[in-house]
C-alpha cells in the first residue's frame, strides 16, 4: 500500500487538496464533479456556487442510487 499524498485538483475554478493514495482516480472524480456541476450551472442558469453545488450532489446522488 503507498502512502496518501495531497493531490491538487480543481473544481469550478477553485483549487482543492485531496489527501489520495490514488491520484488517478481523484483526478478523474474531480473532472466528474466538474462536469456535473458544469451541466447544472448551464441547465438552471444558476450563479450562487452553493446551490449548484447542492443541485450536483442531488444529480450525482441520484444517479448512484438509481
């Protein structure tokens, strides 16, 4: 097992430090957040960073259940 290091990512312009012991991973999940967020900010037409952010956890959260 490697040691988790902190990877850097970005989500909607801000940077984010991820303690992983799999960058790859991260960063591929943090493109997938983006992307959500991304489609719901283009969608709604929603500006406040926390409403979308909440409407892409619902998405997301959907979609894993589903």
């Amino acid at each position: 097992m490697s040691a988790a290091r902190s990877v850097a990512v970005r989500i909607q312009g801000h940077e984010y430090r991820i303690r992983s012991e799999d960058e790859e991973t991260i960063q591929r999940v943090a493109r997938y957040v983006d992307a959500t967020m991304t489609r719901v900010r283009e969608r709604t037409k929603t500006v406040d960073s926390r409403d979308v952010a909440v409407l892409a956890a619902l998405n997301l959260a959907k979609d894993l259940l589903a």
